[in-house]
C-alpha cells in the first residue's frame, strides 16, 4: 500500500479491514468535537501548542510556526514516537485535520524508527466530507415499529442485518433516557459512526422506528425522511 492514499481508498480500507490503526495527531480539542470511529488521538501538538504556533503563523508566517512548533515538541518527541509505535500496526493510518503538516511530520518521525505510517491525503476534512455524502444514500430500510417496553431491541441484537440507533447515541429511548454514567456521543461522532456503518453496509438495513432526536442527538434529516417512507413490522 502506498505511503499516501486518499480519504476514499482510506474508507474502502476501512469497509472490509478491522486489523488496523488509525492515529489522529490533531489537538485535543479538535479531536473532542469529532473524529473518526476507533481512532486513537496522539496529538502532536496539543491544544496549548497549537494556539501558540496559530499565533506564530499569523503574525510571523509559516517559517516562524514551523520552527516555534519543533521547538515546542522536541522536549516529548521521544514521548511521543513510543506512544505512536505502541498503537501502531502492520497497517496505521495517520491524519491531520487537511493531511498537511502535522500528519507529514508525524509520518516522517514515524519512519525513522522503522514504522510504516500511511498517511491520509485530505486528512479528517476529507473523511468528514465524504462520510457526509454518504448519508444523503441509504440501503432499504426495514423499520421495526411498536410500543416502549414491547423487545424491540432484544429483537435486533438477534438480526445481522440490524442497525440499533439507540446504542450507536449511547441512549436508551424516551422513556428510559441516558445510558448512566455513559455521555453521549458528540453530533459529529455519531454521524461519522454512521457512515462507515453505510459505507459497509449490506443492500437492506432493519432499523428501530425512532423519533428525529435520541436524546441530544439528531437524526440526519434524509435518513429520518427514508425511514418515514420505508415499509415497517409492528
């Protein structure tokens, strides 16, 4: 595989692999407003580093960031590289927010002590945007309908061809409410979890009838409109 591919090819790779890593070395803050699903993040720079080098980009120009940024992660750069080769993998996926700098240097490190980064061109920007895509296309949906309490969800622990919605948003309905001690996920995360879900997914998908909110997550407004219009089971 190359040492560079696509968020497409990354995705395709995805769709029918589980034995991989995914290491997003964007900043925490970053990370905790969304990422991709299984993704391990090991910032290179982390969020008071990434003020600092935003600031020196803006007022000294990229040299300058470059430099301050180097300065800033040479005192945990041997850190660093051995939490990046405790995650990594026969195949590890690096991204950045664009697969610009951060990633190409993360990767560069990464290569010096004889790992194999592939780095993903576009970086989380691109995924994003392609995740997004996919959820305008849905499969056959099958809704399975009926009253609260009725085992609709011990139903679809029981069906391969099920998606349970109320897992996915780590909550359990209008009447039951939050998992406890379980927060829900971010908006963005449960998107994305989503479309790597129908970027897999077989032709016909059962899903439980749901209202456009679980919880303070929303369903994406095409996926609650196909799910309006598909036939359902009571």
């Amino acid at each position: 595989m190359n040492e560079v591919i696509s968020a497409q090819e990354a995705l395709q790779f995805f769709a029918i692999n589980a034995d991989y890593s995914l290491i997003d070395v964007r900043s925490e803050g970053e990370f905790e407003l969304g990422h991709m699903p299984v993704a391990a993040n090991i910032p290179i720079l982390n969020n008071e580093h990434r003020h600092l080098v935003g600031l020196s980009y803006k007022e000294e120009g990229q040299e300058c960031a470059i430099a301050l940024g180097n300065k800033l992660v040479a005192p945990i750069k041997n850190q660093l590289l051995a939490r990046w080769r405790e995650s990594a993998k026969d195949k590890t996926f690096v991204y950045c927010w664009r697969g610009g700098l951060r990633s190409k240097i993360s990767c560069e490190w990464m290569k010096s002590e004889g790992l194999t980064p592939i780095r993903i061109e576009g970086g989380y920007k691109a995924l994003r945007r392609l995740l997004l895509d996919q959820l305008h296309t849905f499969p056959e949906f099958l809704v399975l309908a009926g009253m609260t309490g009725s085992g609709k969800t011990q139903i679809l622990e029981n069906l391969d061809l099920a998606l349970d919605l109320e897992d996915l948003a780590q909550h359990r309905g209008s009447a039951f409410g939050n998992l406890p001690l379980t927060p829900q996920p971010k908006q963005q995360n449960f998107e994305n979890a989503l479309g790597v879900y129908f970027y897999k997914t077989p032709k016909k998908v059962i899903v439980e009838d749901e209202s456009r909110n679980i919880g303070a997550i929303k369903l994406p407004d095409q996926m609650f409109d196909h799910m309006a219009i598909s036939p359902s089971v009571i």
